[in-house]
C-alpha cells in the first residue's frame, strides 16, 4: 500500500492530509500550535484518533512516543553519532536507515522493509510517499513515519 502525506504550503502549524495511491484523503494529522514539545494526532476522516505522538521535551537527543489506542506502542529514538543519523523503533524492534535530509529512508524490521519513505518532486506543497509492506499495521508505521518527519523538520529549522 503507497500513501502520500500532504503538508499544506499555507497553513499556521502543523496539518498534513494524508492520501491513498487513487488520491482520495485517507487521514489527516494536527499538530498542537502551543504546547511544550511537538504533539500530533492521526485521525480518521470522522475525526476519531487514531494515533497521538509526541515529543519528550527535557531529551540530550530527540526521543518521540506513539500511543495507538490509548497505549504506547513505540518510541522513536535517534542515536549518538557524528557521521550520520541513525534511529531505532523501540517497542516495535524496527530500525530507520537512509538519507534524512533527503527524506528517503527506510523502516526495516524482522528481517524485512516496513515502510519506504521518499519525496515527490514537481508537487505543489512538500509530498512524501510511503509505501508500506502488507500485512504492516498501516496506523504504526504511518505513526513512525510521522514522528521521523517531526525529528528530521526541527533537525532542519
């Protein structure tokens, strides 16, 4: 399955609309304008949540928790190194590898691709693709995805 994450050119704080591979909105994601830390929930189209993500504000390193139906199900951990970034999925037992900057990475675990990350070029707004493997809880690794995407943002500004 290929969906593509949104993020709105001329929006106040954090909204992306989340597509499927036909462009019909599958979900969308708010972020919280004035909170300590970044805050972000998945929702359905009706609204309910789906997932909420959030920062751990006092970290030496930046370190992000998903809760998917009122329970933590990851934390998303970037580790210590000089030479380039690398990222660990505790609690789903996942690893991150790839080119951050680039956004064009990749989410493996069990032996096997997750999730592929890489950016659309020629589309109005930032467009990002992420092809997740079947049989992958879609809601996880679209959770996962979207915490890298806060690290690699706040990286960036």
């Amino acid at each position: 399955m290929t969906l593509y994450i949104k993020q709105h050119v001329f929006t106040w704080g954090d909204r992306f609309s989340i597509y499927d591979e036909g462009g019909r909105e599958q979900f969308f994601v708010e972020g919280e304008i004035f909170s300590f830390g970044k805050k972000l929930h998945l929702l359905s189209l009706d609204g309910r949540e789906l997932a909420f993500i959030h920062q751990k504000v006092f970290s030496f390193l930046p370190r992000y928790y998903v809760n998917c139906r009122g329970r933590e199900i990851a934390e998303i951990v970037r580790h210590f190194s000089f030479f380039s970034q690398e990222y660990s999925v505790n609690g789903l037992g996942w690893e991150v590898i790839g080119d951050f900057f680039a956004h064009e990475f990749e989410v493996h675990g069990g032996g096997r691709t997750i999730a592929r990350v890489y950016k659309e070029w020629f589309t109005w707004g930032d467009t990002y693709a992420i092809e997740i493997a079947t049989g992958i809880d879609e809601i996880a690794a679209l959770s996962v995805v979207l915490a890298l995407d806060a690290i690699i943002s706040a990286d960036r500004n």
